[in-house]
C-alpha cells in the first residue's frame, strides 16, 4: 500500500504537537491528508481508538466517510454503516462522529481517544473543541493529539484564528499553558495532484466574492465584515525578526491604563519604511512600575517616545501626571496627536499596499513576527457603529496595541510639532525630574 502526499500533508502527518491545525485555503489537501494521517497512526499502533468529528452525520458522510472508504484498503479496513465504526485488523478503530449542538459533546463523555480529529474545525464552538481534549486519554502509552483541519470563515473563525493563527509564525510549535500547538498551512498550489487534475478548479475560485476569494482562494485568517483596516495582509505586514542596521532611528510609542500598558519600539529605514520590531503587553501595573519595565527593556537610543495628551494630565491619587513620573524614571515621553480619525488614517496610510518600481508589492510598514499581541488585534479592530470613520472601543482589549501605535503613525504621517514631557511637566514635576 503506497499513499500520495504532498509534502504539506507529509508535515501534518508528522507534526507531534499536542494541538495541530491544518489548512487554509480549499483545495490544499486537507481531508485527504486527515484520513491518510488517521491510516497511518491506526496502523502504527494496535488497537488505538481514533474519533473523526464533523458538524453533522450527513456532512460526514458525504466527505470524510466516503474518502475513508476510497483510499483504506479493503482487506484491512471494515466499516459499519449502523455504528459509523471502522475497525482495521489489528483492533484499531475510527469512529466517525458528530457534534450538532452544545450537548452532543456529552456522547462521548465516558469515552477515551488516542486522537481526537475534527474536520472543518471552524463549524465548531470553542466549548465543543476544549470539552473534548478531556476525551485524550488512556493507559496504552501511544502518543494522544488533537489534529484538525478547516478553512478560514464560519461561526468559529475566531477563536480558531485566536488559538493557532495568532499565537505566532506558522509551521513552528507554540508552548502555551504547558502545552504545544502547531499550525500548518496550505493553499491550493501546494496540492500537485489537484491542479494536475483539475486545472480549472484555481480560476473558479477566482470567480468568487473578494471576501471568499481572500478565504478558499488565499487562506487568508483577517477576513470578516465590517473590519477596519481592509489594507491589512499577513503576508507582507508580518515579517521575521531581523537585525536592524544600527544607524536607523529608533522610536517608541505606548498606551498606557491599569488593565493594559502596550508598548511598541520601531525602527525606520532609510527611505521611511517602519519596522516594529518589539512590545511590551502586560496588564495591572501601577505607573511606577510600568515605567520600570519600560526602562528595563530599552536598549537603544530612542529619538522620541510616543504618547497620548492624556498622560499629562494631573492624577487626582497623587496630583501628579504619569509624564511626570516617567520622567522621575528617566523616561522622556513626547506627546503625539490624539485625532482619532487622523490618527486611524495615518495607520491606513501606513499599512496601504503599493506596487514599487520593480512592480513588486511593497508596503510603509512591517510588524516582527515577536509582536503576537498587535498582530492578533490590529486586523480585528472594526468599525465604529455610530462613526465610520473611527474604530470600535469594543472589545477594549483590541485597542490598546493598535492605540500605541497610532500615536507613532500620526507623529510620522504629518510631521505633527511634538512636544516632550520636559517641556510639559508640571512646574515641581520638572523641578524633581532636574534633580535626579
């Protein structure tokens, strides 16, 4: 028995993290590269037990169950219609199962898997998802998984995007809580045997809506309605880290509140071009202690440092500004333009695709792959509901790293006059910040 693959699915069937996502894009294998990982695993190891999930039984039988019954062999593989059981000649099994709503997780509540595969894992809620990783169990010492596949879209992009898409670069294991997941993705030119046989399948997915176009045709995860930054492209806004020429300038911009400091650090090229290239994300610090973090992680000469008005302001706790206790740490904030429309469009303005002189598809500004937290919220943000022109403060959680970085995009798109913290302390705040 000789199974093709391609080398996408090769890496699928290899990946040994705890959670594995595949896909992307139609077209790119995936179903075919679940089955015949789910063949290989139930031959490897005797009398495994494997359950292959879809939304519902019909769904299931018109795709997986059906290709199953294609490439298996017969002499090896039995399968039963009334129990959706297969069961190979070593003891292994597959069932074939559904979850239509919240309480069909409860069917497999007494149940124990080596591996728990759900096609399309976007028809899925989280609670579906999360509940089941409780069914990976078992005394047998075979290695136990989670793999999945799905195209962007459906009901539960985005906590599928939140859990393996914005967690980092892609086809790299990601540790959270102790445990690893991997995404690996695939379009439909990476599927030879496809386009072999189907040349035509790439120009009807080109004929579709520009949204699904972006989803089945590119495999794109930042696709929904309503979003605010339509000029937004993973693949030329996200970049792996590098090491910058030292004589670029060096900037930094924050925003600052008790439930979250963010903080962005970026370089500019020769030509203008913004690469940011670190953050800080960490939530219920005082100022004192936002200002000592801050100044822990700068290693560079900064040429300014972006912040709101708002920072100058006198605090009604202590009478004085955070400005002014920044200053007190060293820390020499510049105050940048709190337009919020100017500053959105500044942020546009920097992420706007343009083709340059070689006829290459460039782009003003490029985030470190490192940067998880304003890569996973800056595509997310959506428009506000009673002001187009602005962006949506809900969820709030959105809009911190976003914020920071349009105090940067707003200073450098209109070379608005700045004014330093020096020259806007209050008078004793800057009598103390001489003194230090």
């Amino acid at each position: 028995m000789q199974l093709e693959i391609t080398p996408k699915q090769s890496r699928f069937i290899s990946a040994d993290a705890d959670e594995v996502l595949f896909g992307g894009a139609a077209g790119g294998g995936k179903s075919y590269g679940q089955i015949a990982d789910a063949l290989i695993y139930a031959l490897r190891y005797p009398g495994s037990k494997q359950l292959i999930l879809r939304r519902t039984y019909p769904e299931l039988d018109k795709s997986i169950i059906r290709q199953s019954l294609a490439v298996y062999p017969k002499e090896i593989f039995k399968y039963s219609s009334s129990s959706h059981t297969g069961v190979f000649s070593n003891g292994s099994i597959i069932d074939y199962g559904y979850c239509d709503s919240e309480n069909d997780v409860y069917r497999y509540q007494s149940a124990e898997f080596d591996v728990i595969r759900f096609d399309e894992l976007t028809h899925f809620t989280k609670e579906m998802y999360v509940y089941l990783i409780s069914r990976l169990r078992g005394a047998n010492g075979y290695p136990k998984q989670m793999k999945s596949t799905t195209n962007p879209g459906s009901l539960g992009h985005k906590w599928v995007k939140e859990r393996f898409i914005d967690i980092g670069r892609p086809e790299e294991k990601h540790f959270i809580n102790g445990q690893s997941r991997l995404f690996i993705p695939s379009l439909v030119s990476d599927n030879r045997f496809l386009l072999k046989n189907d040349a035509r399948y790439v120009k009807r997915l080109e004929n579709l809506s520009e949204k699904d176009k972006k989803a089945l045709l590119y495999g794109q995860w930042d696709i929904f309605e309503g979003r605010y930054f339509d000029e937004w492209d993973r693949d030329i806004h996200v970049c792996r880290p590098f090491e910058l020429p030292v004589h670029w300038k060096r900037y930094a911009c924050m925003d600052y509140g008790l439930d979250m400091l963010a903080v962005y650090f970026v370089a500019v090229d020769d030509e203008g071009k913004a690469y940011v290239y670190k953050e800080i994300y960490r939530p219920n610090l005082i100022i004192s202690r936002a200002a000592q973090l801050i100044k822990s992680m700068i290693s560079e000469n900064l040429t300014a440092f972006y912040a709101p008005p708002d920072l100058w302001n006198r605090r009604q706790d202590s009478g004085k500004s955070v400005a002014g206790i920044f200053a007190r740490q060293g820390i020499i904030l510049t105050k940048s333009v709190n337009d919020r429309q100017t500053g959105w469009y500044a942020v546009k303005e920097f992420l706007h695709p343009y083709t340059d002189g070689a006829g290459d598809k460039n782009r003003k500004l490029q985030i470190f792959s490192n940067c998880i937290n304003l890569i996973r919220t800056l595509p997310a943000l959506v428009h506000d509901g009673k002001n187009v022109n602005d962006v949506s403060s809900v969820p709030h959680e959105y809009t911190h790293g976003p914020d920071a970085l349009r105090y940067f995009c707003v200073m450098h798109c209109q070379g608005a006059k700045s004014e330093t913290a020096e020259e806007n302390l209050l008078p004793e705040e800057f009598f103390n910040f001489t003194q230090l």
